[in-house]
C-alpha cells in the first residue's frame, strides 16, 4: 500500500509551539493510535494537520499533495477532523448533522441530492444509528452524539480520518463495536485513520501501530503486533509511570495493568 | 410522512397568520373605508377618488411595508440565532440599530433633513457600524462568536453616546420630537413611494440567504467543525452578516428602529417547527412580519410607536423562553 499521509517536520501551536518537529508517514490501510499523557500536544497536532492553527510550520502531504496549498473544501475531501470538542446547537436533526457532512463536495449552494441520502443512510446503518435519524442531535446523550459524528466523518469521504478521542462518551460495547467498524472501513486499504487514544490497552488491541507523544515530540513507535513485550513495556512504562503490560498467554495480547 | 406533517403545519399556520393580519390591516386606518369600497378598489373602480388615493398610496404600502419589514427583522433574527448559537442574538447584536438610529438623527439634526437624507443616513450609519464590529474582530484576531456580540455591544453603546450627543444638541422643538419618535420606530409616515428600494434589498437578500441555508447551519455546529467540513467559517460569517445588515438597514431607515421582532419572532418559529432545519427560516420572516402587522394595528389606531407594542408582544415570548431555559431547551453552552 502506497503513502496516503505524510508529515515533514510538523510545528504547529497557539501562542508557542506545542507540537514541535515531528515527521511520519501513514499508509493506506493503516489504523494509527497516538498516544501521550495530558497537554502532550495530541489534539494540536490533529489540528496542526489539517492547518487549523496559525502558528504552523512545516508539510503536510496527502497522497503527495501539500494541504497547505489546498482550499478548505479541497483539504476536507482529503481530511476528515473528528475533533474533541463537537458543540451541537439545539434544533439540527441527526439527519441534517450528516448530510451536511458532504459539504465538502456539494458545497454551499447545492441541496443534498439522493445520492447523500443513500450515504447517509449507509453510514446511520454503519454506526447502528438509524433509528435516530429524526431526533435532535442536541437531545441526545453524549455518547450517541459521538456516533453521530463519526458517522458524518464517515459520509465524508476523506482518505485520511483523524479521530480524537472518538470514543470518550461510548460504553463498553460500543467502543469495541466503533473499532470494529472502523477497522471494516479502513480494510479496503483507500483510507488510514489516525486516532488520539487515552487507553494503552485499547489502542494495543486495536491499532496497528502507535506513535508516543511527549510534549510534543515523537518519543517511540510501537507495533503490537510485532515489537516484543518488553519494549513494548518500557516504551509504555516510559509514557505512563507505573503501568503494567502482560501477555495473555494463549492469544498472545497484550493487557495493561497499573501496580 | 410523520416527519414532515409538522412542518406542512406550521407552514400553513404561519401562512395564515400573516396574511389574515395583512388582510385585516388594510381595513384599519384614521381614513374610513368601508368593505364595499375597498372591494370595488380592489377591482378596479373608485380610480381617481380620495379613496382610492389613500388605498393604494397609504393603506396598501403601508401593509407590505409591514410585512416586507418583519420578514427581514424575523429572518435577519433566525440567521443570527444560528450562526452565533445564541439564543439571544439579534439584528441588534451588530449594532446596525443603534448605528442607523445615530444616522438617522444625524440627518435631522445637521441637515433638518428630507425623508430621503434621512433614509440615507440611517442606512449608512447602519452599514458602518457592521463595518466597524467587523474590523473589531478582526483586529483582536479571535474569530469566536462570543467576539461578533462583544465587539457589538461596543459599537452599540459607540453610537448610542453619538445619539445622546445629538438629542442634547438638538432642538426641543421640532428635531429632538423627530429622533425621538424615528428611534421607535413608526409606519405612519409610509407612502408608496418609499417602498421599491427596500422591497429590493429584502428580496435580494432573502433569495441568498435561503439559497444559504447550508453554511448557516454548519456554522451552528461551531468554528472547529465547521471548518473540519472545509467551510471557512470567518469568510462566511461575514457574508452572511453582510447579507443580513444590507436588509435591516433597509428597511430600519424607512421604519426607524422597531425593537425585538428579530429577537421573538425566530424563537415562535422554532416553537411551532421544533427544529431549525427545513422551512425554519422562512416561517421566521413569516412570523416576524405577523408580529410587525400586529403590532402595527393598535399603532395605527392610537397613533403611537411600533415599539411599545412589539415590547408588549415580547414579554410573554421572552418569559415563556425564561420558562424553558430551565429544561435546557437551548444547550449547555447557549
């Protein structure tokens, strides 16, 4: 699989860089957990990339193309931002929240056509939200928000999805269940995602590789799949003092404990 | 077929609404014209009488004045509600009230002022307030909605200082009589004649603005998402704001400044809809232009400023919205 996204010494912050010189590269295919402790510059990054920021400095590259040249309608059919933060204004319907996620390519004057309610509706059936199509978006709780916007970003279309946190509100089912159905649609190989995680042992389970923030420089690179328990237990223990990673030893994954 | 029942009713109830009362109106007026005759004016007769002199130079401008002006307070009021996710923004909020009002006395005060100087002035004061809110913002280099409302308030209380400057100056006489009753607002010195230029600006904008209706409800899911969804929501704040003030003040120079029908008339659209997608905004010009003829009837009866009715109008819609807000009607955040 070929490069889908390409960072070149990334500096990005508000008032002072936060995120400071990072480079790396993700393909096609590839589900990238990004970790690292509170205000290790995680969030400013996922912002620093789809240049969000105005103190940035340095390259991002979608399939080759640098974002910075790119209108914003442009770089959103190429990025989809899940941010932390999504305010949802009393009256939207789940309905209106998505089409509005193909904004990107019908632009401002278009109405959605049949094609976006098809897309719409894929994507409701997707995330297992298809019987909230008609209620108010602001009236639902925070967790089955969080699958409404993860279902627009999926009926946005972008090859490169750049989730934070997406699931800080969903319950123990769902969560699994979101990894599941993002996994399914990163398997084709046309997109990777890029995933702010604040549980070691999720992100161990379910990513295929993982970088490590600290204050806001690329520390360590970690493959489950591949890197040895031990560095995975000091490049983890590292990051987060006193955690614990086993092996289960039958399917061999790998669990965290705190001591 | 559920889903859109609502809205086919309150679109109907709406409908029904402010055309009863622009029908009603024009059966109202210190002129008396009988059912009979406006009938026969209606269909052609009565040409060159009195009577059909003050029907179609008076009665009948001053209903689609009316209706012209609270359709663009009422529309201007749902766009504002939305892009600024506040449930208590307003065409005020801008300042092109105020602004226009500070014009408007301008013209009276320096000029002794024709109806068109008049009409001129308020505009373009109207125009420069949002022109100023705009290069406030930009200057603090914080795009945020909060920063379009402060920024506001500053040009409002700006041009509120100009407005006592003037009434001061002012001749106790005449002129200051004149500001007084220009700042709350009246239709009775509406003829046929004021009635194109603002009739166009409304329909000009409205067309954009619902041709629109896409980027003001992206805007109402906040700067971060809007912009992950590659709308540039600094760009198209100020269209829309620009859009927005180029009707008011249109229709605020004719009328003078008529208070909260931008503010009330959203929240009883969003009342009867429930939601603010779908028809949302026209039923807000709909029902904004009832509250004007409503509040025009008593007016006109007893003489008196549109304002202290539309203030009688607001005061149980704003109570009934005091009411929700306990049930979070309107977010966390509003």
């Amino acid at each position: 699989m070929g490069t889908m996204l390409e960072v070149r010494n990334l500096w990005a912050g508000y008032t002072d860089f936060v995120v400071r010189d990072l480079s790396f590269a993700v393909a096609g295919g590839e589900l990238v957990g990004i970790l690292g402790r509170n205000g290790s510059g995680k969030s400013t990054l996922l912002r620093g990339l789809t240049c969000g920021l105005r103190r940035r400095r340095g390259q991002v590259l979608v399939r080759g193309e640098d974002c910075a040249a790119l209108s914003p309608r442009q770089r959103a059919r190429r990025m989809a931002l899940l941010p932390q933060h999504t305010p949802s204004s009393p009256g939207l319907r789940v309905e209106e929240v998505l089409e509005l996620g193909r904004y990107p390519w019908e632009g401002p004057l278009r109405p959605p056509g049949s094609q976006t309610r098809e897309l719409v509706r894929r994507a409701a059936e997707q995330f297992g939200i298809e019987g909230l199509l008609y209620r108010d978006c602001a009236a639902l709780s925070q967790g089955q928000r969080q699958l409404v916007q993860l279902a627009r970003v999926a009926v946005q279309g972008a090859p490169v999805l750049l989730l934070d946190e997406p699931n800080s509100a969903l319950d123990f089912p769902n969560t699994h269940q979101f990894f599941r159905t993002l996994t399914g649609l990163l398997a084709g190989g046309e997109r990777c995602a890029l995933v702010v995680l604040h549980d070691p042992a999720l992100a161990l389970r379910w990513c295929g590789r993982l970088l490590l923030l600290e204050e806001g420089r690329l520390v360590g690179e970690l493959r489950p799949g591949e890197t040895g328990l031990h560095a995975v237990q000091s490049a983890l223990g590292r990051l987060y003092p006193g955690l614990q990673v086993r092996q289960d030893r039958e399917s061999g994954r790998l669990f965290c404990a705190m001591e | 077929m559920k889903k859109r029942g609502r809205d086919w009713a309150a679109a109907a109830a709406c409908l029904l609404l402010a055309g009863g009362l622009g029908t009603v109106s024009l059966f109202v007026g210190s002129f008396p014209l009988s059912l009979s005759q406006i009938g026969s004016i209606l269909t052609g007769g009565m040409e060159g009488t009195l009577e059909a002199q003050v029907f179609w130079q008076l009665r009948f401008p001053r209903m689609c004045m009316g209706l012209l002006a609270g359709w663009a307070l009422g529309l201007a009021g749902g766009v504002y509600q939305t892009v600024f996710r506040n449930p208590l923004a307003s065409p005020d909020l801008t300042g092109v009230a105020s602004g226009a009002s500070l014009g408007a006395a301008c013209a009276i005060v320096l000029g002794a002022g024709t109806r068109l100087e008049i009409m001129g002035g308020s505009f373009l004061m109207g125009m420069a307030a949002l022109a100023l809110v705009l290069l406030l913002v930009g200057a603090a280099r914080l795009e945020r909605t909060g920063s379009y409302i402060l920024a506001g308030v500053i040009v409002s209380s700006l041009a509120e200082a100009g407005l006592m400057t003037l009434k001061v100056m002012a001749d106790p006489e005449r002129e200051l009589a004149a500001i007084e009753v220009w700042t709350m607002g009246s239709l009775s010195a509406m003829t046929a004649d004021k009635l194109p230029l603002p009739a166009a600006a409304v329909v000009l904008c409205t067309v954009a603005l619902l041709l629109l209706r896409r980027p003001i409800l992206m805007l109402s899911l906040g700067d971060e998402q809007a912009r992950s969804l590659g709308l540039d929501p600094v760009f198209w704040r100020g269209v829309l704001l620009t859009l927005t003030t180029l009707m008011v003040a249109a229709v605020v120079s004719v009328l003078g400044a008529v208070a909260f029908v931008g503010l009330i008339a959203p929240h009883i659209a969003r009342l009867l809809l429930g939601r603010r997608g779908g028809p949302y905004l026209p039923l807000c010009g709909l029902v904004g232009g009832a509250v004007l003829l409503c509040a025009d009837l008593p007016a006109r009866v007893y003489t008196l400023p549109l304002s202290i009715f539309t203030v009688l109008l607001a005061v149980p819609v704003l109570a009934a919205l005091l009411w929700r807000r306990k049930e979070g009607a309107y977010g966390d955040d509003a």
